[in-house]
C-alpha cells in the first residue's frame, strides 16, 4: 500500500482547523464521535439544495432522485463491510439496532429459564435493552468477566455457554480500552453451542476493515457518526432467516405492502424495520463517508491509527505517575486513564482550557468501571487525522495539568 499524505487527509476537515480558548483544538474524542470530511457535509448540504424529497413514494422526478441516492448509500455501505444490501436495515445507530434486535427477535422467543449472555465490557446500549427484555420474559442477564489488562477472560466465557444461553452480545471493540474482542472466534464457538451472536460494532468499522460476512455473527450492529458520517445514521445487519422470522418493531409508512383495518401485509426486509420517514439526508451523508474512507484504504487507516497509538502510549508512560487502563495486545487507538488522586473531570476541564478535547465519565460502561474500582477515567481516543504533533500538544498540556492538579 502507498503511503498517503496524512496532512493533506486532515485538511479535509473543516472543523479541525478551530481553536479552542485560544488555543489550537486538539480533537481526541473520537471514540465519542468523530469530525466529518468536506465531501460528507458537501453531499448532505447538496441533497437539501437540489434533491430533496421523500424515498419510496413518490414517482416525480426528485422523489425518485432521493431514492436512488438513499438506496445507493445502502449499497456503498453494504459493500464496505461485505453484506448483502437487502440485510441491512438502516436505522438511527447502534442503540435502535441493538433495541430492534431485543425487541423483534429476543422478546417474542425468550422466556423463563433462559439466558443472555453478555461481557463485563458492553456499552449501556448492549446492556440495558437485554435487562429490559428479560424483565418482559423473565429471562436471566449472565456477565462474562474480563481479566486484569482489559481482554475477554475466553475460558470463563466459553464456560458461561451453557444451554440455557439463548444469546450473546459482545463488543467489537471497547469505547472504554480500545481492546479488540476476538469476534471470528468467539462467533465459532457460540454457533457450535447453537447461540445466536449479536456483535455492537460501533468502534470497529470506524478504524479498521470489517468484513461482516466473514465474522460468523448472526447481528452487527453500528454507527454512523464515529465512522465520518452524520449522526442519528447506522444499521443493523443481520442473516436474512432471522430478518424474515423477526416481526417489525416499529409500524408505520414504508414498511406495508398493504393495510387494511383486517391486517397488514408487511413489506419485504430491510424495508420491514423501516416506518417512517427515515433520515435520508444523514444516510447519504453515510455513503459519501463510506467512499471516502473506502478511497483511504481501511488498511492504511488502521495502519495509521497503530502508529500514532504507539507513540501516546510512549509519551503517556514518560509522564508516568497516570493509572492506564486496559493494555491489551490487540488495541484499538483508545486510551484510558487517570492521573493518581485527581478526578476525572477535573482532569478534563483542565485539558479543555489548553485546547485538548478528551472524554472524561464513565464512558456509559458503569459494569466495568465498577470492575477496576473507579467512578471515571480520562478517555483519549484518536482518530486516522490526528497528527505527532497533537500528541506531543496532549502530552504537554497533560504534565503541566498534573502539577496544578498534584
Ligand atoms: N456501543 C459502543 C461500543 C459505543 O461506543 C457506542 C457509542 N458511544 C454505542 C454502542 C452507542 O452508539 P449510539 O449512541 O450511536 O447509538
């Protein structure tokens, strides 16, 4: 792969170039979500100017426009993870998708004396859907611990597969340790146990390929807007047997065949899941984020991402006196931390005034924030058009923060 000229990438986004209380931002929360490239703003801004109508049912001349372009970001964005179009169903991100699922598939099928299982590691939004369902059926939540440095304990979750598991949700990556969960293998493991997998791919697709198809999960969820494109935009994927066994989650518009006051004849999948009027703006937005992110290679992005990722960690133990957590080998380009004796928000208002943009929380992951003991930590989480230079910025800003803080 040719090298690209990262410089030049940055520069097509607009907002990087701001300061922030006088200072050049230093955007390290993207793991939160992520800054948009000129071509998406340009595509959904081009929309509303010359395209502009509803998809699906109109035959005039704009209404067709809008379709093929909403219908097109399907097929971009399908590719780009290697699913079949007519699979993804296109929502508002990863917390609809994960809702539709619980709701469509684990509502009508679970019940007493069943289990689902889930990860120490999960996201809210792969938590409390499941504690909602199996309030509704009665249904068990079973946690599979994660070990010291932040990975999956595979051994007591492969453990925890017993019959009575009807389903697994597990994260692609976690927003909290950048750890990468070993999907392919664990989707291996839950099928011969005849578990049905739901993977949250939120801070997978952004930052490296993901080849859908090749994982081996029944569900993958995701998100627009931490992969370059607009917000309330994602999709839920899933195999087609399921998608016709699942009843819609939500009726309306665009999801019939036919309505009478004696019954409603659905529409096919992915249509079936869609009532309403979807955002059509946002998810062209998406495919034009999808080609541009497709045009730098996700290979030479996560290239990228690992690199600048080595160096922050490098400056990070130079600074020393900071609590890290989660040193897994496989690791996304998120760090979190905490300096010994200040507090989380502190920390981060601090960086705020040098410009620095970090996530300080709990990361809507209050489970493992439990596991290591701490209310909060200090997120760092880069992005492919973050440079050296911000890094060291971080690094600077970070020491000078701690002596006021000490
Ligand atoms: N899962 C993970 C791992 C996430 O990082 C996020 C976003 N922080 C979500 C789910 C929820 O995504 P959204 O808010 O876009 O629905």
């Amino acid at each position: 792969v040719s090298a690209l000229d990262w410089a030049a990438v940055r520069a097509d986004f607009p907002l990087l170039g701001r300061e922030v209380n006088g200072k050049p931002l230093v955007y390290f929360d993207n793991a939160n979500t992520g800054q948009k490239p000129r071509s998406v703003i340009e595509t959904v801004d081009g929309f509303y100017r010359r395209h502009n109508a509803n998809v699906s049912r109109a035959v005039h001349t704009l209404g067709s426009e809008a379709t093929e372009a909403y219908e097109g970001a399907r097929k971009r964005l399908a590719r780009f993870a290697n699913v079949r179009p007519d699979e993804l169903v296109l929502c508002s991100g990863t917390t609809f998708a994960i809702n539709l699922v619980a709701y469509s598939w684990a509502l009508p099928r679970l019940k007493p004396g069943d289990a689902i299982l889930l990860t120490r590691m999960e996201h809210h939004a792969n938590i409390v859907p499941w504690q909602l369902v199996a309030e509704r059926t009665g249904a068990k939540i079973k946690v599979a611990e994660i070990l010291p440095d932040g990975t999956l304990d595979l051994d007591a979750l492969y453990a925890a597969m017993t019959p009575e598991v009807k389903l697994l949700g597990v994260t692609h990556v976690s927003n909290v340790l950048g750890t990468v969960n070993p999907v392919r293998e664990i989707c291996r493991e839950a099928r011969r146990r005849g578990i049905v997998v739901l993977v949250d791919g939120s801070q997978a697709l952004p930052h490296r390929k993901v080849d859908i198809a090749a994982i081996g999960c029944d569900f993958y969820a995701f998100t627009g807007h931490k992969m370059c494109g607009p917000t309330g935009t994602g999709a839920l994927w899933a195999r087609k047997e399921h998608l016709a066994a699942m009843p819609p989650f939500i009726g309306g518009g665009e999801m019939i065949k036919e309505v009478s006051f004696d019954g409603t004849v659905f529409n096919d999948p992915p249509h079936k899941f869609e009532a309403g009027t979807p955002n059509i703006a946002g998810h062209i937005g998406l495919g034009a984020a999808v080609d541009y992110l497709d045009a730098l290679g996700m290979d030479r992005v996560e290239a990228r991402e690992t690199e600048l990722l080595a160096h922050l960690q490098e400056e990070l133990a130079a600074i020393g006196g900071l609590r890290v957590f989660g040193t897994a080998k496989e690791k996304a380009a998120v760090v979190s931390f905490l300096v010994e004796g200040a507090h989380a928000h502190d920390l981060a208002t601090l960086l705020d005034l040098e410009g620095v943009a970090v996530r300080s929380g709990h990361h809507c992951a209050h489970p493992l924030m439990r596991y290591y003991g701490v209310a909060a930590t200090c997120r760092a989480s880069l992005a492919f058009y973050n440079t050296h230079e911000e890094i060291e910025r971080f690094a600077a800003a970070l020491k000078k923060v701690r002596g006021l803080l000490a």
